[in-house]
C-alpha cells in the first residue's frame, strides 16, 4: 500500500466516524408518524377515564332510585303508624263520653187513669223506671220489681197529691221514677212533687201499713 491510498483510507474513517458523531435529522414522515401514534395514546387514555367516570354515574344513578323510596317508606312510616293511631283514640273518646254523658233528666209524670205502669221483673241498674207511690201511711216504704224498699230518711210530702186514679181519688200517689243503683239500693224521684230524690234501701219486710 503506497502512502497515496493510505491517506484515503484514512480520510474515509474519518469521514464515517464523523457521520456517526453526528445526529441524523429523522425526516418529516417519520415525525409524523410519531405524533400520530401519541395522539392516538392519548386519545385511548382520555376514552378510558370517560368511560370509567361514565360507570361511576352511571353507578350513582343506578343506587339513587333504590335508597330513595326506602327513605320515603322510613320517613313515611311513623307518619302512617301516627294516623292509624290518632283515630283509634278518637273512637274510644267518643264512646267514653257517651259512657260518662249523664242521663236525661225526668220530666214530672201525671197519673194515668187507666192504672199505674207496669213493673219490670228485673230492673236494668241505672234506668229510671214510671212508679206511682202510695202515700196514704206516709212516704216510708215502697213495693217496687217483687222487693220491699225503705226510704232512708224522711221524705217529705207536698200538699195537692193526686189519687191512685187521678184528682180527688184515693189513695193518694207520688207520680215519679224508681232507679235502682246497686244490689239493694235505689231511689225515687218525682220533679214536680219533690224538691229531691229519696234515697231507698231494700229490706226484708215492712209494717202492714206500708
């Protein structure tokens, strides 16, 4: 080798190694290629969160619906258990002031000329029954439903008394009701003829006069 193709070689080297120091521009294509394909990442990326943010309301839509009825349903219940409740109480106050509700009072009775009124074999507790009282021995004692009752206390008569069989007749008569209150008490009013009731108690027997 003369020194003529020596120099070259060696010109040559240094030419490659120069070349391979160098940075190749990378052409127009190729760079477009590449920010084709990072869009396209990003464009990937950007549908995966919209896709999982999408699930995740579509997630809260789907669990809305459900909880809210049942908070209704909750909210509404002691509501209901209220209303069914408030008219219960209404019926039973109803009733319990019919229960309480006095009885009417007694009107003043006139004898009935065609004879005293019948009496009950038994006599409801509470409920005033028509009785014409026999007063010629007094107001003391009475037969009233089968049983001999005794005024307790004196009882006294107004003047002007009818008769059994209506004015001027004999004997004369208290027009007015017995009420029997308990197992052997009772009492005898007369609006009109007495200015209170007469307290009676039951008793075994009584005078003949009586």
């Amino acid at each position: 080798m003369n020194d003529f193709e020596g120099r070259e070689q060696e010109e040559l080297r240094s030419g490659l190694r120069g070349l391979a120091d160098q940075q190749v521009p990378v052409p127009a294509p190729v760079r477009e290629v590449v920010e084709r394909g990072r869009r396209r990442r990003r464009v990937r990326v950007a549908g995966v969160v919209t896709a999982v943010v999408a699930c995740a309301v579509v997630a809260g839509v789907l669990s809305g619906p459900r909880s809210a009825p049942d908070e209704r349903r909750s909210a509404q219940a002691p509501a209901s258990t209220s209303t069914s409740t408030s008219a219960e109480p209404t019926v039973s106050a109803a009733a319990s002031e019919f229960a309480s509700a006095p009885a009417a009072a007694p009107v003043r009775r006139e004898v009935d000329p065609a004879g005293p009124p019948a009496q009950p074999g038994s006599p409801v507790l509470g409920r005033a029954y028509p009785f014409d009282w026999g007063v010629h021995c007094g107001a003391r004692y009475l037969r009233f439903s089968g049983r001999i009752w005794q005024a307790q206390g004196e009882v006294s008569l107004p003047p002007g008394l009818p008769g059994a069989h209506g004015p001027n007749s004999a004997p004369l008569v208290v027009p007015g009701y017995v009420t029997v209150t308990g197992a052997d008490t009772a009492r005898f009013e007369a609006p009109g003829y007495l200015r209170e009731p007469a307290a009676l108690r039951a008793v075994a027997d009584a005078p003949l006069c009586a």
